[in-house]
C-alpha cells in the first residue's frame, strides 16, 4: 500500500524526552526515567531531584545528543503524549496510556499492541524506517534497485571521523575497533561517546535524515515473533558498520520491548 508518511529527520533528543519527563513523571508511574540516565558516564544524560510526588528533571551536558535507556514502551507513552497534544499530570489515559497506542499501564510483553487508527504520532514501522533510511530512486542518483546498503547515500562502509564538517559517508560508529568520539580503542567509563543529533549533515539520507546510522540504535514497531521481541535498527556507538546495513536481518538487534539499554533510543513518524 503506497501512502505519505513523515519521519523525525533526528532521533529523539535529551531535551525533548526532559521536557516529557517534567510534563508527565513528577510521580514517575510507569517508570519513563531510568536512573542510569544520570549514572552512566557513556550517555549521560539526564538527572532527576526530588522525591516522588515532586520529581523534577535537567538535562546533562550537550541537550542535542539522543536520549538513550528508553524501552519501546516509554517511546510509546512518548508518542501518546504528542498525540494528545503535550499534557501535564499523572500518567493515565488522557496523557500518556492512549491515544497512538492503547497501554493502559503495560510494561512489559505487549506484542499485540499495535497502533491505533488516527494516530498523530508514532514509532516508525519496520517499513517507513527502512524506507527513510537507505530508499533513493535509481533515475534520481540512487543504487541500480533503489536502495543503498547504508543510510548515508552509499554502498561503502562509512567511516567514523568527527570533523572538519562536512563529511560525506561518516557517522558515529566503531571502525576498526576505534571509537567515533575519542578516536581510540578502548571504552573509558568517564566518556560520553554520543554525538548531537545531525553531527554528520553531509552523511545524510535521500529525504535528509541523519543517524540513521550509528550513535544509537532504534526501536521501530517490528515484532520478531521467533524471540519475542520488537524490531530494532540502526546500529549504535560501540557497533561497526554490519549492524547499519540494509541487508542485515529483523532479527539481528532485536530486543524484548522492555529492554533499556545505553545505546538504544529512538525517532518518531507522523502522517
């Protein structure tokens, strides 16, 4: 079926997601705040003060690099609370538990949630991901089949340098063992190692997307049924380049939707 869709041209970033938490997580229901938001040195962050009734939220370092420790559930409360329009309060139906998905406090499972219809906001579909990540058409200077291997416009690995910009076929992934950020070997627990979001303008996809390879993974509404899992795509940080290929399978990255990881975020569509 041939349809128009939108797609965030980022990921998700600390700013947007600390804004959400201050909306909707003074009383943190369903726990959208993982505490390793603040703890590890890798991604931070985000910080959290006060008690529950009262928490508050501020964001860490560079608030342009992608919020990570997110399962696919808080992508959906995220994606329900846009959809109904940024709302303050306590966790429920009118803020985060529908609208583009019905949750109703789900936290775990839920692999037969799916989105509604009407929905303003939402995880991009296996589909749409794939599509805005590696489509351009052949007569339009794309691959001989429409499609590139990696997001950024190329059929060559990328490489991971940082600069000068721009910087055509790079992103934020490890190549030869070496990190993007440090240029080194080697994960120094005291380094943050994501980038801010659209640090490689030049690598960026035919629709003009960008990280859609390296720095984080993202969730997408795939369900691999052989695990139990939802889709995951893009590969991350402290990956090399295998996992951004178009060719790699569903089921190379998936994870249990509950699953909250360092280098694990996510984008959003919309109609």
């Amino acid at each position: 079926m041939n349809y128009e869709f939108q797609i965030g041209k980022t990921e998700v970033t600390l700013a947007q997601y600390a804004i959400f938490l201050n909306a909707v997580a003074a009383t943190d229901t369903h726990n959208l705040y993982n505490p390793n938001l603040e703890t590890n040195l890798n991604i931070a962050g985000i910080s959290r003060s006060g008690s529950s009734g009262n928490f508050t939220y501020s964001v860490i370092g560079t608030a342009t690099r992608p919020v990570t420790f997110v399962s696919w559930f808080d992508a959906a409360r995220f994606c329900n609370w846009l959809h109904n329009g940024r709302p303050g309060g306590a966790q429920i139906a009118s803020t985060t538990e529908r609208g583009a998905y019905t949750l109703d406090g789900a936290t775990s499972g839920g692999l037969t949630i799916t989105r509604n219809p009407g929905a303003k906001f939402w995880i991009p579909s296996e589909n749409e991901w794939y599509k805005a990540a590696y489509h351009q058409p052949a007569a339009q200077g794309g691959d001989a089949d429409d499609y590139w291997l990696y997001p950024t416009r190329s059929n060559v690995a990328p490489g991971n340098q940082v600069g000068p910009l721009p910087l055509a076929n790079h992103t934020n992934i490890l190549v030869s063992s070496i990190l993007s950020v440090t240029q080194e070997a080697g994960i120094d627990p005291a380094q943050n190692y994501l980038t801010s979001a659209g640090s490689y303008p030049g690598s960026a996809s035919f629709y003009g997307t960008v990280d859609q390879a390296g720095s984080v993974a993202e969730w997408n509404e795939g369900v691999v049924t052989s695990f139990n899992e939802r889709g995951v795509r893009g590969g991350k940080w402290e990956s090399d380049e295998i996992l951004v290929r178009s060719s790699v399978t569903r089921a190379a990255d998936s994870r249990v939707p509950e699953s909250e990881r360092r280098s694990l975020g996510f984008r959003m569509a919309s109609p």
